[in-house]
C-alpha cells in the first residue's frame, strides 16, 4: 500500500497546486472586476 501513496500525492497534488494558484490570480481579477466586492478588500488592493 505504501507504494501507492507517492503516486497517489502526485496525481492529487499537482491539479490542486494548479488549482490553488490559478483560484490565487482569479480572486484578485476578481477583486477588482466584481460590482458587489467588499469595501474593506478594494480599498486595501487600491492603495
């Protein structure tokens, strides 16, 4: 069972760092882009 466990970490991790950091850039466009964005997030981003 052991031997299965690196390959196992490989195939969840890598889509989930991929994941991560794509959410990661998405967030941020969003914060920007989004109408009902909360206040306290556009003025810290903004300055």
């Amino acid at each position: 069972m052991n031997a299965l466990r690196p390959w196992r970490v490989e195939l969840v991790g890598e889509p989930v760092r991929r994941a991560s950091s794509y959410l990661r850039g998405f967030s941020t466009a969003q914060i920007r882009i989004t109408p009902f964005r909360p206040l306290g997030l556009v003025e810290s981003s903004d300055r």
